[in-house]
C-alpha cells in the first residue's frame, strides 16, 4: 500500500481529533505523548510473536522510538479508564429496562410513567431490575442531570429520550467520543486484517449533491429510523447478556466478550475540488 495513501487516510481521521483537542486547549505536545503510548501499547499487546517475550528492544524496532523511551513509556501507569462503565451500564440498562421490558411499557410499546416506589410497577422496581442494589433515588437525581427524565408535577417520571445520551455534559460527551470512536475504527482495523468471511459489519450510505434545506427533514428521518433498529437490535442482544438474562450462566473472565451495534449520522460541506465533475456528451 502507498505512503500517500495511509498518510491521507490517518489526515483525515486526525482533522476532526484535532478539532476537538484544540476546543480544549489541549497542546499538541499532549497529543504526541499520548500517540507515543498509543504506538507502544499496540506494539506491546498487538504484535507478540508467540513464544516471545516483547521486548523493548522488539517495539523499538517496530515504532521508531529508542529503547530509552519505550522503557519509559512501557513503566508509566496504565491511562485511567475513560468512562466509568459500570456506571454508563447501570444507566443505559435501565433505560433500556424501560423501553423494552412488557412490564414498564404500555400496550403500544411506550414507557410507562412510573412513580418512585409507589404502585406496581414503580420506579423502584425498575432500579432494582435493571441497575442492582444502586438506590432509586441516586440513578433517578443522575437520569434528571442528564436530561433522560423529568419529574412531573404529580411525582410520576417520565422518560424523556430513547437512550442515554447526556445533552449537556461535556465531559460525557468526549468521553463518549473516545469509546464510540474506538469501537468504530476498531472495526475498521480488524476488518482491514481479516478475510471478507471473518469480517466485521461495516456498511454506510451517503449522497454529495444534496440541498441544504433539505437537511432538517434528513437527520429526523435518520435519527427516526436508526433509533428504530437500534431498539431492535438491543431487544434480542441483552437476551445474550448474562446482567440482563439471569438464566444465562454468567462467563468467566476469559470468555467474557463485549460486542454491539453502532449507527451513526454524517454531514459536511463538500468543497470545490472535491467534486468530479462529468462533461455532458457532444
């Protein structure tokens, strides 16, 4: 494969990571200490030879740093975990609890208004449900945080999105980007390493001459429809899921295994040069 064109593609990954770093003040000298360990790691745990031991000397070798720098970055403590994800999980099991569940939805497949604990079912059985032995008011104070319910005035709560996604978050919101992204290109990755029969799925549809007035009517329809698929993918694959299913016996450590589904939208401005323009026939 050319050098041009794994530099173009990396360019084009890099643009919109550059545009975040830069909203926030993040110096390019933090980016590149973060790409060295990103390099080492992968060097690290990606490209063992079996029976070997991965030495300084190997990743070295295969990222271009000395041996000096990769002992140092090898012995730094891991980068801590960027989400919480038990509590990401208890949050979005809930909701999804709520969605799918016959026993918090109407008989149209709507989520129930539900008081904290009185009547059957309340809030209260929803939590201990879907989210363990966390206090109802505890996961009910973050849901209103975030935006995904409202307390009425007559003390029932309403579910006010269709997935925990914090509207006002920040924080969230990059860290969000760190997992989504990563899963993302991590298909990409094993998709470019494998054989078509192993691959991953990976498909996307887009247009470049479209209006933009017609953009509003676009990203309802998206966001419509993918909800839809995404609530039904998530109604047979939490079957699978050993917190959500208690008669699937739960795996060990070793056969533990994360997987999913994720849709996303697009839209950019498409720029002069990026257009191929076709001459009509004489």
């Amino acid at each position: 494969m050319s050098e041009t064109t794994i530099n173009t593609a990396i360019y084009r990954l890099l643009r919109p990571v550059a545009r975040v770093l830069l909203k926030y003040n993040v110096p390019f000298s933090a980016f590149a200490e973060i790409a060295r360990r990103a390099y080492v790691d992968s060097a690290s745990q990606d490209f063992k030879i079996k029976g070997k031991k991965q030495t300084d000397s190997r990743v070295a070798v295969l990222t271009g740093l000395n041996r000096k720098e990769v002992a140092r970055l090898r012995g730094l403590p891991p980068i801590a975990k960027i989400i919480e994800q038990k509590q990401l999980n208890r949050a979005a099991r809930v909701i999804r609890g709520w969605l799918t569940d016959l026993k918090y939805t109407t008989k149209q497949g709507e989520p129930l208004e539900l008081l904290l604990s009185e009547g059957s079912p309340s809030f209260s059985d929803l939590i201990k449900d879907y989210s363990g032995d966390m206090p109802a008011r505890a996961v009910l104070d973050e849901l209103i945080r975030v935006g995904a319910v409202e307390k009425k005035s007559d003390g029932t709560i309403k579910l006010c999105t269709r997935a925990y996604v914090p509207q006002h978050d920040d924080i969230y919101k990059v860290e969000l980007m760190g997992v989504a992204g990563a899963d993302l290109l991590n298909t990409v990755s094993h998709n470019i390493n494998t054989d078509l029969e192993e691959a991953f799925y990976q498909r996307f549809v887009s247009y470049d001459n479209l209006h933009v007035d017609d953009l509003p009517k676009i990203r309802h329809l998206s966001r419509q429809q993918a909800q839809a698929l995404l609530e039904q993918i998530n109604g047979w694959l939490s079957s699978y899921d050993s917190d959500v299913n208690e008669k699937r016996t739960t795996p060990s450590a070793q056969e533990r295994i994360r997987a999913g589904v994720g849709v996303y939208y697009f839209e950019q401005a498409v720029e002069q040069h990026d257009v191929t323009k076709t001459q009509e026939p004489d």
